[in-house]
C-alpha cells in the first residue's frame, strides 16, 4: 500500500453506515383566486332567480289545486307568489353586493362581467317574466276569497288578455327580450358614471314588487299581527292605498312596459355609486343603515319609496340636461 493512500475517515465511515433519508415531496397546494369571492355572490343570485323560477311554476300547481273541488284549503299560491317576489328582490342585493366585492378586492375581470350578466338575464329577464305571467294566471281564475288574488278579474282584466294565452306569453317574453338587449348593450359600453337604460337590476326588481306588493307582509305588519295591537292608523291608510293601486291591471300592465322598455331606453340612470360619492361618509353610513333597517322592517313600502326616488329622480335629471346641456356634470 502507497504511503500517501489515505485510509477513510472514521466519520465518513460512520456517515455512510447510517440510512438515508427520504426526501418528502411537497406539493404546492392550488391557489383560490379571491376573483371567487364575488363570483360566488353573482352565482348565488343566479340560484335565487332559478328558484324564483321554480316557486312560480309551485304556485300555478297551487291554482290548480286550489280549483279542485275538496282542496280550497289546502293550497296556497299566495305563499309561492310573495317566494317568488323576495327571491328576486333578494337576487338585487347580491348583485349589487358583487359589483362592490370586485371593485374592493380588485379582481374585476372580463370574465366575471360576463358572468354577472348571465345572471342577471336570468334572474332579472327571465325570472321577471315568468312572475308576470304567474300572476295573471292567479287572477285569471276567478276563486271567491282565497285572501290572496292580486287582481280582481271581472273588474280589471279584458277577457281578451285572460283567454288570449299567446298574447299573455309575448308580454310575459317583453321583459326578458328588453333585458338581454340592455345587457349586450352595457356589455360593450365604456364606462360611466351612469346607465343607459334602466338598469336590469333595477327593473326586475321593480317588477317583482309591483306584481307581489299584495301577497308579502311586511315584518312590522306581521309583528303588529301577531302581537294583537291593532294597526297603525298612518300605515293602515297607506296600505289601503297601496292596496287599491296595486291591484289595478291597467297600473301593473303600464308599470311592466314602462320598466320594461326603459332598459331598452337612452335615459341616464345614476349608479348607486354614484350617489354615495356625493355624500360624506357620514351620510353614507346614515344612508346604508337607514336603507337596510327599512327594508327589513318594512320591506316593500321602503324598496317601493326608493324605487320611485330612484326613477323620478334620474328622469327629471336626464330631460334638464336635456335641455341645459352646458350645466350637464358627471
């Protein structure tokens, strides 16, 4: 052996004595995009809008069933009318609610805009729709006092509408057609700080107040009726009013084509965001709380309230730029 052959180390020897050891492999787990988290908003309303659908199609089984000789008692289309009517009012939250989450979040993208306007086709063009056809439905059977007919047939429905099926089906196919041509139309326009047209959100949810303001109690009323204290007397005579003018074919018939070819309109209609900007921010933590507590409390009186400021005021501010166009400001 060579003198200078080196023996092994002991602790290399060692070293070598002792197992290896196996490397873990670690795999990344998949990222979730927060661009989810409003889409997850905008798919939600699109599961209302859908059941707004089916609770439509459950109370025309509940005229049936109610027709029938024996089972009066035991149907209730009302019910299924005023689910059909919250679904979609509930459907403009959320759509609404998206639309901020994106913007907060910063993950707006092409993709969750043509998502949002899938579904707003559904539940504000098609589950609108088929509510207005329900209700005419509803009101086209004659029952004597099932305590929830919207319309009272022999006074206000021709019989050429109530027999005319076809006729009925393209006034109930209107909204949806108005709404899909609002929405390509705002899907390829620049951005402002207005809508042309009437928002689908909008319009929709208007719709669904008008065709159940007279099948959905507000919590307050049911509170009051529950409790046994008798009536506001202010409240009272609103409802009564309300009551008279919503139960009126003609208002309902002038209010779905009004809201209906008003998406299809050039009228500006201000975004909500729009508003709030012009606030302090103590008005708008004022405004927001004031909102939410009255339409909890009152549902469709304070929805309704707001609906009309919205639409009067955004008319009357569109004609005056109309007319003064050098005071026009965004």
């Amino acid at each position: 052996m060579s003198p200078r052959a080196k023996t092994p180390s002991k602790k290399k020897s060692a070293a070598a004595a002792l197992p290896v050891q196996k490397r873990r492999l670690r795999i990344p787990l998949p990222r979730v995009s927060k661009s989810w988290i409003p889409n997850a908003f905008t798919l939600t309303s699109l599961f209302l809008g859908f059941s707004s659908i089916l609770a439509s199609i459950q109370s025309i089984k509940e005229i049936i069933l109610l027709g029938q000789p024996g089972h009066e008692w035991e149907a209730d289309p009302k019910r299924y009318l005023a689910y059909a009517g919250i679904l979609i009012v509930s459907g403009c939250i959320l759509d609404m609610l998206d639309g901020i989450l994106a913007r907060a979040l910063q993950v707006s993208s092409e993709f969750g805009k043509q998502l949002d306007s899938m579904a707003d086709l559904v539940t504000f063009g098609i589950a609108p729709g088929v509510l207005f056809y329900t209700v005419i439905l509803f009101a086209g059977h004659s029952f004597h006092d099932v305590g929830g007919v919207v319309i009272s047939v022999p006074s206000f429905i021709p019989d050429h509408v109530v027999n005319n099926l076809f006729l009925l089906k393209l006034l109930a196919f209107l909204f949806p057609t108005c709404a899909v041509i609002r929405l390509a139309r705002f899907n390829n326009a620049p951005s402002t700080p207005y809508f042309v047209g009437i928002p689908s959100t909008f319009a929709g949810g208007a719709v669904a107040i008008f065709l159940t303001f007279n099948v959905s109690i507000p919590p307050v009323q049911g509170l009051l009726i529950k409790m046994g204290v008798g009536e506001i007397p202010f409240f009272s005579a609103v409802y009564d009013v309300c009551y008279g003018i919503f139960k009126n074919f003609l208002f309902l018939l002038i209010s779905y084509l009004v809201l209906a070819f008003g998406m299809v309109s050039t009228i500006r209609f201000y975004k909500v965001r729009y508003y709030l900007n012009r606030m302090s921010k103590k008005g708008r933590i004022v405004f927001l709380v004031a909102f939410a507590a009255g339409g909890f409390l009152f549902f469709q009186y304070a929805l309704l309230a707001f609906a009309l400021y919205y639409f009067l005021h955004s008319t009357a501010k569109h004609f005056y730029f109309q007319k003064f166009p050098e005071k026009t400001r965004y």
